[in-house]
C-alpha cells in the first residue's frame, strides 16, 4: 500500500473541501456559547465528565452534553472514534503509527484495538 500517494489525494480533497462543514453550537462554562465549522475541529476528547473540543484556533470544554450526541451532530463521513473517549477529525490525520494517530499539528492521540480497524476502514473511505 502506497501511504504516501494516499496522503496526497486526502489533501486534494482537503483542499476541494475547505470551508465545507456544518456548524455546531459549543455551549461554554465561561462565556456562553460558541459556534465553529465542523471543518475546524481537530478532535474532540472526554476527560473526567468534561468533553474538550480542540480546534484550529483553541480548545474549548463543555461538561453537559455526551461524545455521542455531539457526534451525531458532525459529518459521519469525516469523523471516527479513535477510542470511546476520543473523535477524529479525518482532514487533520498526518499519519497513523502502530496504536497512534498523528495529526498535521504533530498531537499524538491513541487509537484503541476495538476501534482501529473501523477508523482505518473509514479513512480509507475518506481519502479516496
């Protein structure tokens, strides 16, 4: 399998796809709320009971809804579970390397064996 050939289709389709994403509400314990592009989230995290949404300009935490609802909100086609606390955004993957994945940012998140196989399969659909 070519990786490097397959990077380079995801970011053609980065590219074509920029600016694409649906917005979603980030209720905030701090300042109310915030509204970002699902195309800007990087991942989204549980730690504790509090979920942190980390995107290309912050991190934000929010501690009332779950993962999975927040997940129902996001393209199906462009996030996976890396792990059962842990959702992926598939445009910031650099690379995955044995139980990581590496985003274009060089954060190391783990990907756990229950779901590997389903966020490779899924990112396989995506770059191609």
């Amino acid at each position: 399998y070519n990786f490097a050939g397959a990077m380079k289709k995801v970011l053609l389709k980065m590219q074509k796809q920029e600016g694409k994403g649906r917005d979603i509400v980030i209720p905030s314990k701090q300042n109310g709320a915030s509204i970002i592009s699902s195309s800007v989230l990087r991942y989204i995290e549980v730690v504790g009971h509090e979920l942190y949404f980390t995107t290309e300009t912050g991190v934000f935490c929010y501690h009332r809804k779950s993962l999975k609802e927040f997940v129902s909100e996001l393209p199906a086609d462009s996030f996976a579970y890396s792990s059962n606390h842990c959702v992926v955004n598939f445009k910031y993957v650099s690379c995955l390397k044995g139980n990581q994945i590496i985003l274009t940012d060089g954060t190391e998140l783990d990907i756990t064996r229950s779901k590997k196989k389903e966020f490779i399969e899924r990112f396989m659909a995506y770059i191609r």
